[in-house]
C-alpha cells in the first residue's frame, strides 16, 4: 500500500467536536474508575512492599515502592487533574499530568499478579489526547491532529481483540475453544443467566468459536463504511452486555475507548434541543 495512503487513512480529518466529546467521556471515566472501578488500588498503601512485583515499565522507570503517601498523593492529584482535564481547559498540560498519573496509578494496581487487558486502549487514548490541544464542543473543524489521536485509538481497541485471540492461541492452542474455559468462569463467578446457558448442550464450546472468531475478525470494522460503523460498535458493545450479563466481566475503560469510533459529536448535538427544552 502506498505510504500516502497510509498517511491519510492515520490522519483522516475529523470534527474538533468529537475529540471534545471523547476527551471530555475519557478524563471523566478517570474520576468514575477511582471512585468506582479501581477504589480498592488504594488498599495498596498498607500492602508489605516486598510484595510488590512491579510491571516492566515500572522497573525501567524504577518507580518508588508505594507507601501511603504515594498511593494516596495520586488518588487526590489524578482524581482533581482529571477533573479539571474535563472541562477542555489547558488541555496538553493537564491531559499529559493526567495520562501519567493514570498510568502510576495502573502500575500500583497491577503490580501485585493481576494484570487487566481491557486498559490498553484507555491507556493509550490518554496518551494521544494531549497532543490534538484545543477543542470545543460542537466545533465542526476538521483537524488531522483529532483524527490522528482517534485513529491511534481505535487501532489500541481493536489490538486488545486481536491480540487477545492469538494469546489464546498461544497459549491454550487450538484446543482452546473446544476448552472447558467459558464452564471454570461460569463456576467461579457465574450469574443465573450464566447457568441457564451452561444447561444447554454444546453452547459453550459452540460461543467459544464464536469468541475466538469475533476476536479474530474484530480488524474488519476497519473496512466497514463509516456510516454503518456504528452499528458495527453497537454489536461489540453487546458482546460485552453478554459478558457482563454471563460472568459479570465489565471490560469498562475498554467500552470508553471503543467509544472513539463513535460520532459523538452528533449524539451532543441531538441532546442539545432536549436539554434546552428541559431549562425552559
């Protein structure tokens, strides 16, 4: 493929309003996940730290140990940057300061054995959000910058599908979907719905092929035209409302940064006459 078109599919123009709308989704899931999804990292302060095992990164880094002033001082200053971030306001600064003390915050919750795949593209979406600067809600510009930070998004979420696919392979071989996976999930942490599937003969062996084969084919929203693309997305977010639903796996920064194929600038704009109608 021609580098040109290469360069051009990376930088397709895009609205400054979506980026606005998915910067603004982004830094305040960040408020939601300390509050909410990751409130027990901060558990991490009283942890013995020779029990702490730090991710690659952080040895790289040599990042401190995580006492309870370390711990603590990044809960306060992520949990204030991020909101600050969310207002649009000094957005290289405050997005940078947030992206890496997101990304501490991510080191002292998985450095003690548990590593979560579904913060890849959240990760990443923190990353490339600095680097568009300033956009306004409902700005209709197009900017290749915006473009660019989507892309790079969309690329991570579509990554942690694929590459989940071939870890799978790799390590339980092709084997893995005639596997009883789906059955040791379902014993552990398995919802009524769960057990009513698990009745069924042959049905989880048969939506393990069909994980494996989603996973595997998740690049191809890539090829679908953009304005069916939501309905694609649509069917993604549904394969988590069943994982959810079934084993109780939320995949929750996932499903933010899976937004970033999302004309989210539209859906702004067709909320605004329902909420002026609510002021009046």
């Amino acid at each position: 493929m021609d580098d040109a078109v290469i360069s051009r599919w990376f930088t397709a123009p895009v609205p400054l309003g979506r980026v606005a709308a998915f910067r603004t989704l982004v830094y305040l899931f960040v408020v939601g996940d300390l509050i909410v999804f990751t409130p027990w990292i901060r558990g991490h302060a009283n942890t013995p730290g020779d029990l702490y095992q730090p991710l690659r990164v952080g040895r790289m880094l040599h990042l401190p140990v995580p006492d309870a002033a370390l711990v603590h001082g990044v809960f306060w200053a992520l949990l204030v940057a991020a909101l600050a971030a969310a207002t649009g306001r000094l957005p290289r600064l405050l997005g940078v300061l947030v992206f890496l003390l997101y990304s501490e915050w991510m080191v002292i919750g998985m450095s003690y054995g548990k590593v979560d795949h579904d913060r890849f593209g959240f990760l990443v979406a923190l990353a490339v959000l600095p680097t568009v600067g300033a956009a306004r809600h409902g700005d209709q510009r197009t900017s290749e910058a915006a473009g660019w930070a989507l892309r790079v998004t969309q690329i991570a979420v579509v990554c942690t599908y694929f590459l989940a696919a071939l870890a799978k392979l790799r390590f339980g071989g092709i084997d893995w979907p005639t596997s009883s996976v789906l059955a040791q999930a379902i014993i552990r942490r398995g919802t009524p719905l769960a057990d009513l599937i698990a009745g069924v003969p042959g049905l989880l062996i048969l939506a393990q092929f069909g994980i494996l084969a989603f996973e595997l084919a998740s690049p191809l929203i890539f090829f679908v035209p953009e304005r069916r693309r939501s309905l694609v997305v649509a069917f993604f977010y549904s394969f988590h409302l069943v994982t959810f639903a079934t084993i109780t796996i939320s995949f929750a920064p996932h499903l933010v940064a899976l937004a970033s194929f999302l004309p989210l600038e539209k859906r702004l704009r067709a909320a605004e006459p329902v909420a002026s109608t609510l002021r009046e």
